[in-house]
C-alpha cells in the first residue's frame, strides 16, 4: 500500500473511493467548464455571464456521467426522480451563483482571469453540498462500492 491513491483511499475511510473519485471528476469538470469559458470569453467576445452560462450548460451533461458511471458507479438506467431532477436542480444552483459572480466579475475587473476567479467562487458555494446530496441521491439507487467488511 505504497501508491498514492491507496494511501489517500486508507486516509479517506471507508468512502475513499468514492471521495476520491468525487474529487477527480470535479477536477476534471473545472477544466472543462473553464476552457469554455475561456473560450467564449477571450476568442468569441462574450460577456462574463453569457460565457459561463454556456460553459455551465455545455459541461452539465459530461459532469452527471462521468459523477454517476465512475464516481458513484450506478449501473441501469437512470431514475429520473431520485437521480436526474435533483442533479440538475444543483447543477442549476452553480449555474446561477456562478454565472451571477462571473458577470460581477466581469463588470468590476473587466479581465478573463477575474470572470474565471467569479466562476470559481460560484461553484465553490455550492460544491460541498451537491458532493452530500449525491452521494445519498446516487448510494440510494444503488452502487457497486463494496461495504468495507467488519470484523
């Protein structure tokens, strides 16, 4: 158990994988969301709001597979009402409060950099919170993450 990632999973407790897993895929989603951002902010000449809005509605859909499929690895399909509604009610929440300090950005710094930093921030607030509400919503529908053994 010498590799990184067995020790951050033997630190992270029995949800290790899952945390772990959480925190990669979020990676992942802020690169994503942010190169289109950039994208639509520096190349395309849209407003900070407008750039994000896009950029959150265009990574949405890459963000709930790879959350349900790797993260939370739920087989079958989806349940609309346990899993997608409320998915996309979070996903709406960081829409708003991350487009609205993104456009804030925008309008006190005019600077690609400060949108991005706006963006940021707006997540942030909700991240925590959409990480527990999945995790619930998503071992609810049924995972194939192991039950540490109990001796």
């Amino acid at each position: 158990m010498s590799d990184p990632v067995s020790i951050i999973k033997a630190k992270l407790g029995a949800n290790g994988g899952i945390v772990l897993r959480y925190l990669i895929t979020s990676g992942i989603n802020v690169v994503n969301h942010q190169v289109l951002l950039q994208v639509a902010v520096r190349w395309w000449d849209w407003s900070g709001g407008w750039a994000n809005a896009f950029a959150a509605m265009t990574a949405v859909v890459p963000a709930y597979l790879l959350s349900r499929y790797w993260v939370w690895q739920v087989k079958g399909r989806p349940s609309i009402r346990n899993e997608v509604v409320p998915f996309w009610i979070i996903a709406g929440i960081g829409l708003v409060a991350s487009t609205a300090l993104a456009e804030a950005a925008d309008r006190l710094f005019d600077d690609p950099i400060m949108i991005s930093v706006g963006s940021l921030l707006g997540y942030l607030i909700v991240w925590i919170t959409k990480f527990m509400v999945l995790d619930y919503l998503f071992k609810r529908s049924g995972t194939s993450e192991p039950e540490p053994s109990r001796v």
